[in-house]
C-alpha cells in the first residue's frame, strides 16, 4: 500500500502524506461487529485527568477482531479488507462455512476471496491460525498468544512480525520485531505471515488538524513554562537535556530520564533469552 504526497502549494501539504487506501474494498463495518468508542478526555471513573493532551477527536467505533481464532476446523472466505480507525493494521472480513462472520487482522498478502483456517490441522499458510508446535521453523508469524486460549496478545501492529526460531522442552523461541528472544509454550497459538499495511511508518500527519482529528491535543514543554507551572521552568539559561544542573523530571516531580522501565522481579522475566537491547537476560 504505497502512500500519496502533494505538491506543496501551502505549508501543511509540503511534507504531509496519506495512506492511498487501495487495499480497502469495503467502506463501512459491519453493524454487528463494532462498538461504539466512548469518549473520555483523559479523564478515570472519577472525572479526573489521568492522561494529558487527550480531548476531542472525531467519533469512531471499535471493531470486535478475533484474536483467539477460535472456530477450530470451519473453513472461512475472505470477503473484505477494510479500514480500523483504533489501530494501525486493516482488518479483514471472515465468513464462515456456517455464515457467521468476523474481523481478523489482515496479514500482507491476504486477497479478498482466499481461504483461511484455524486449528492444529490447517495448513501453515498465509492468514490461518496454528498452534506454534505445528508451524514450521523459520515462518512468520504475528497475532501471538502469551497464554494457551487467551488470544494473541504480541506482534499485532502493521507492518510486524515475528520468527518462530526453534521448538525445545515444549516451549518455542521466539524472536519478537524488538529484538527481544521469548519464550512461549507450544501451545499458544499465532497466525501465520506478517500483518499487513506495512507503509503506515511512512505517513506523515503535516499539520496539527490531523493530530486534531485523532484526539490528540497539544501540550506545552515542561522547559517552555514558568517555575510555579512545573518543575523544568524557568531559568536564564536554555538547555534541551533539562537546563543545567536539575534533571528532567514530570510536573510532579518523577524523574523522566534514567530509571528502570521493568520490574527486576517479575515472574515472566524467566521467559527472555535474550532482552530487546541484545544483551542476555540475567539470570539468579
């Protein structure tokens, strides 16, 4: 899916581009396959911001994907390949042998009207669903379960994919798009192929109606305030690292910079071979 620039006859067109969308066959949803996304503004239970620089936007509705693929057996025909304004892959449009229909993340290549299949017993092709134990080593593959029957839940953004490495002890290795090597019992099942969509990175917004359009809202640096509005303000002199002697910290006075993303205890720590920046997971 190549994207489309513009001659830059006004600033916001010089460097902004969109998807072509000439994947998309299907405009609108099917009705009893979405949700409408409620609105929060930032804002928890309890009416207070949680998360800045979230507000307005235009109205979307969530698609029901199948991520746990379920329907072991029952062929499925491809009927549509339409647009997801929650996530960044495309979504296509099952119907089953029995008529019933679902979303599933459209994998690169996927073509309306192919056949796809779930189950320990369907073949390792492009769109259907396998147990690892039962895909062949070296594939790609995406959608991938953490827990046996909880649906995938790794490697389900456009353009990813992961490789099924090797089989040992009934668990598999897994190197994830990060880098990072993981491993994941046999029978977790994952789609094979890579998701599809694999342009998104190259879209540029342009201008700051289309973030507008997105729900996203605009939020002042930290160092761009004064003393009394944050903890980075104010000063003579201007660095980017944070202004001289004091760290970067959030308006509350967290350090940002520096700390540990990962709790050094937690218990699928024993799962990584190797971490995201190449180095091998310690080990007790």
């Amino acid at each position: 899916m190549p994207v489309k620039t513009f001659r830059p006859l006004t600033p916001s067109l010089r460097f902004m581009t969109v998807a072509d969308f000439s994947d998309i066959t299907k405009t609108r949803p099917e009705k009893k396959l979405v949700v409408t996304r409620k609105k929060t503004g930032g804002r928890n239970m309890y009416g207070r911001i949680t998360a800045r620089g979230i507000g307005g936007g235009h109205k979307q509705k969530i698609r029901l994907v199948d991520f746990k693929r379920d329907k072991h057996g029952v062929e499925a025909t491809v009927v549509a390949i339409e647009y997801d304004p929650c996530r960044s892959a495309r979504l296509a449009l099952l119907q089953y042998a029995d008529g019933e229909k679902r979303y599933i993340l459209a994998p690169n290549g996927l073509k309306v009207g192919a056949k796809v299949m779930s189950g320990p017993d369907a073949p390792p092709e492009v769109g259907n669903s396998l147990p690892l134990k039962a895909i062949p080593i070296g594939m790609q593959i995406h959608n991938i379960e953490l827990v046996p029957g909880r649906g995938g839940q790794l490697v389900r953004s456009a353009g990813a994919a992961a490789t099924l490495m090797s089989r040992d002890g009934g668990y598999a290795q897994i190197r994830l798009p990060s880098g990072e090597i993981r491993l994941i019992h046999e029978n977790c099942y994952a789609t094979i192929g890579q998701v599809g969509n694999l342009d998104h990175n190259n879209v540029v917004l342009g201008k700051a109606g289309r973030s507008r359009h997105l729900g996203i809202r605009p939020i002042t640096r930290g160092v761009a305030r004064n003393p009394v509005d944050h903890p980075n303000g104010g000063g003579a002199g201007k660095a980017k690292s944070g202004g001289g002697w004091h760290q970067l910290t959030s308006p509350w006075g967290l350090l940002a910079k520096g700390g540990k993303t990962r709790d050094r205890h937690k218990p699928s720590n024993r799962f990584i071979l190797v971490r995201r920046n190449g180095l091998p997971m310690k080990r007790k």
